[in-house]
C-alpha cells in the first residue's frame, strides 16, 4: 500500500504499533523498540505518555491544523506521514512499515 500525506523528511522502517482509543489506560506505555507508531490522532498531552526512544516513525490520520506532530517529529527526529485517512483501519501492529520521503 502507498499513501500520500503531510510528511516530515526521512527515511525508517518498524513493525507497526497502532493506537485506536486511550480508554481509561495508556495506550503507549507497551510501544516495542523500533516501533512505527500509528496513530487516529496525536495530541500534545498524548506526547507526554509516549517513550520516544521506542518511535522510529509516526503514521497520523489527522492532520492537525497547526502541525503539532509534524513539529513533535521533528524535535525526536523522527520521520512521519499525517493526514492519513483511515490508516488506523488498514494497518494492524505487527504490519512492517517503510517511512520514505
């Protein structure tokens, strides 16, 4: 599958862990090393529950209108795609994933 989004430059591959509802646990605190996070949406309090020693790349279906996850992959160095509708459905962790732009 190829898809096209808002991206920030770089180049990673992972094992795919794909976050769907925070519920009432932290839904990162399990993310494997050399993990692509995949993700319906980021916020910046999410960013405060994430080990981003874990993240070589971050997979986002909804662009957020001021680039808060671009900015966050930036800072971690990390490449990412946002804006990416209904990745969340495709994806399944485990899936291996290539971050090329």
């Amino acid at each position: 599958m190829t898809v096209r989004g808002t991206g920030v430059r770089g180049f990673a591959k992972g094992r795919a862990f794909v976050v769907k509802d925070c519920g009432q646990r932290n839904p990162f605190e399990d993310i494997p090393p050399g993990s692509v996070l995949v993700a319906e949406r980021l916020s910046l309090s999410d960013s405060t529950l994430i080990d981003f020693r874990n993240i070589v790349g971050l997979v986002v279906c909804e662009e957020d209108a001021d680039g808060q996850v671009c900015v966050l992959a930036k800072g971690i160095g990390v490449p990412a795609i946002v804006g990416i509708v209904g990745c969340v459905k495709e994806i399944v962790t485990g899936d291996r994933l290539l971050i090329w732009n």
